[in-house]
C-alpha cells in the first residue's frame, strides 16, 4: 500500500503542480512506483487504480486507463477512491451522466470529501447543471477552504450564470497563482473589462507557459481566439498538462471550438470522443466574452 499511496502523490503532484520539466519525471516516477504496487499486491483496487490514473494523466491513454480502473472498480466495489477516479476518466469520455451517478455513490460513502464535491460540480456544471455545481462547489470550498483550484469551476458557473461580480470576487479568492491569474482574467473579459483582462493574459504569458497551458488555451477560447487556443492545447498536450484532457469537464473549450474542425482532430489525438458525438449543453447559451 506504502507504493500506491507514494504513487498517488506523485501522480497528484504531477498533474496539479508541476511544470513541463518536472512532468518529465514524475509521470515515470508515479508510474514505477504504481507498479510495484500492484505487482506486491495484484488484487489491490487502490494499486490498480494509480496505475489507471498515470496511464490516463501521465501517458495521455484515457482508453486504457478507463480499462484499468474499471477493473480497479470490480476489486473492490466498496472503494470510494477508485470510484471517483473511474468517474473522472468517464467524464474525460464525455459519458458525464455516467459520472455524475459514479459520484453519488462515491459520495453516499464518504459524504465529507470535498474533492469528491469538487468533481461532482464539475461534472454537473459540464452538463449545465449550473445551480447545482454551484452548491457542490461551494460544499467543496466550506469543507476545504484553502484547498487550490476548488474556485476555478465555482467562477465558470457564476460566469454562466451571468453574477460576473461574485465571479470576480471568487476568482480573486483563489489561493493558487497561476489559476488565479487565469480566473481573474475570464472573469474580467466576461465584465467585458478588456484591458484588465489582457493584462491579467500577458501575466499568464510571463509566468504560468510552462505549467498551465490549458488554463491559456482556455483564456484564447473564451474571447474567441481560436488559433491561440489551439496553439496552447497543442503546447498542453505536448508537455502532457493533464488540463488538456479534461475538456468534456469543462464548459468553455469544447464549446466555444466546437464548429472548428481542429478540435475533432485533437479529440482524435487524446483518443476521446468526437465533439460532434457529446452532446453541448451551452448551445443556447449566449456568450458572456468581450475579445
């Protein structure tokens, strides 16, 4: 257990924190340490399911992964870990239904996880449950509250939901700088505050390239610059920033490239669905973005 728990770390480390040059070493470093896990112990749900997180978030094989963790799942049933991570793969399959009822589950066992509330209002707010990710996000942040990222969706759903100053204040409530910076600067160009906006982009420029290049291409979707955006998921997926793969979870990229052929050919890439194939929730929705 000592392996799984050391490779869970490392995997966790990897995709929240590090930059495009400690990637380089931690993916491999989660993935031996995953390993050993499992070859200690095979019938271990939680060693099983570090090896499906590094294939899906280190590897970029979110196919694979969703095999690992399924059978990860069927160990042991009763694992609430396991669950969650199977759900978050599911969800990056754009199966987000599916994801919501794993989370239910998930939290019927462990009710007081604010991660496990983090990914529920993610996944609802990706299907444009907005009132409902508001509350699991705010559950999250009550549970958790210096916990970093956990305001990151709570500002893409008031910014949906067109409240654009709780949008502003939250964002600026973020304890983590680089998703701060990238926060503040939607939350801006959705006031249609276009100067604070770009200087809060030229900030993410200067400082964050190496670590969020998601949170970037997300900034260039939003103020519909697709050919920015594009340069920065490739740049993303390129350095394998684990944010790349979540765009079924979130409610500006996909949305706002749909109609853009590209993005067919980078689903293709990341070996998920095309974006014809899952459904747009936000199609009706007006854009709230000043370029």
């Amino acid at each position: 257990m000592a392996y799984a728990r050391l490779a869970i770390a490392q995997q966790w480390f990897n995709d929240w924190v590090a930059n495009a040059e400690e990637r380089k070493a931690t993916g491999p470093l989660a993935r031996a340490n995953a390993n050993k896990a499992l070859a200690l112990d095979p019938q271990s749900a939680v060693a099983m399911g570090v090896v499906g997180i590094n294939q899906a978030w280190s590897d970029f094989d979110m196919p694979k992964g969703d095999v690992t963790l399924k059978q990860a799942v069927a160990l042991d049933p009763t694992n609430a870990e396991t669950l969650y991570q199977l759900a978050d793969i599911t969800a990056c399959l754009g199966q987000r239904d599916e994801s919501i009822a794993m989370m239910r589950k998930a939290l019927s066992m462990e009710h007081l996880n604010s991660q496990f509330h983090f990914n529920m209002g993610q996944f609802l707010l990706a299907m444009g449950r907005i009132d409902e990710a508001e509350a699991e996000f705010r559950r999250a942040i009550d549970l958790q509250p210096t916990a970093e990222g956990f305001r990151l969706h709570l500002t893409l759903a008031y910014i949906k939901h067109g409240e654009l100053d709780l949008a502003l204040a939250t964002a600026n409530a973020e304890p983590n700088g680089a998703i701060r910076r990238s926060e503040v600067a939607l939350a801006y160009f959705a006031r249609g505050d276009k100067v604070q906006g770009q200087a809060q982009l030229a900030e993410m420029l200067r400082l964050d390239a190496d670590v969020d290049p998601s949170n970037i291409a997300e900034v260039y979707a939003f103020i519909g610059d697709a050919d920015q955006a594009f340069v920065w998921l490739d740049r993303g997926y390129a350095t394998r920033d684990s944010g790349v793969t979540v765009l079924y979870e979130d409610p500006i990229i996909v949305h706002a490239l749909r109609s853009d052929p590209r993005l067919a050919a980078f689903t293709r890439k990341l070996g998920v669905p095309d974006p014809s194939t899952v459904p747009d929730p936000w199609a009706s929705a007006k854009p709230k973005a000043t370029p």
